[in-house]
C-alpha cells in the first residue's frame, strides 16, 4: 500500500510530530515522540480536518494525547 504525505506538525518543546499521509484507503496519521514512530492510526472513516485536529491534539498533549 503507497501512502503519501500530506502535512506534518512538530512542537519542540514537547517532542512530538505527527505526520498525515492520504493512502489508497483514506487518511493515516503517525505519532511521532523524540523523533521515533509511536503510533500509526488509520483514520479510514474521518475526513482530513478529523485527522489534522489528532495531529495538534498529540503535539499540544490535549484530551487522550495527555499522557
């Protein structure tokens, strides 16, 4: 399966990146901490504004992202 990117966030003061890639399925949104993929969520069923408001909820550490 080819993904390619779409936009990526990073926070310095929090290591944390995400990255938004749109594949032959829909959108997949990686976690990136300290520069090493945490989590890969497929976000199949979400439209890009769903995926870029997970990006800045992991890099600002809001909601589900806090920990």
């Amino acid at each position: 399966m080819s993904r390619q990117q779409i936009t990526a966030f990073a926070m310095n003061e929090t290591g944390r990146d995400a990255i938004v890639f749109k594949s032959d399925k829909g959108f997949e949104v990686d976690f990136l901490r300290d520069g090493q993929v945490v989590e890969t969520l497929p976000m199949y069923e979400h439209n890009i504004h769903y995926a870029l408001d997970a990006c800045e909820n992991w890099i600002t550490g809001a909601g589900a992202f806090g920990s």
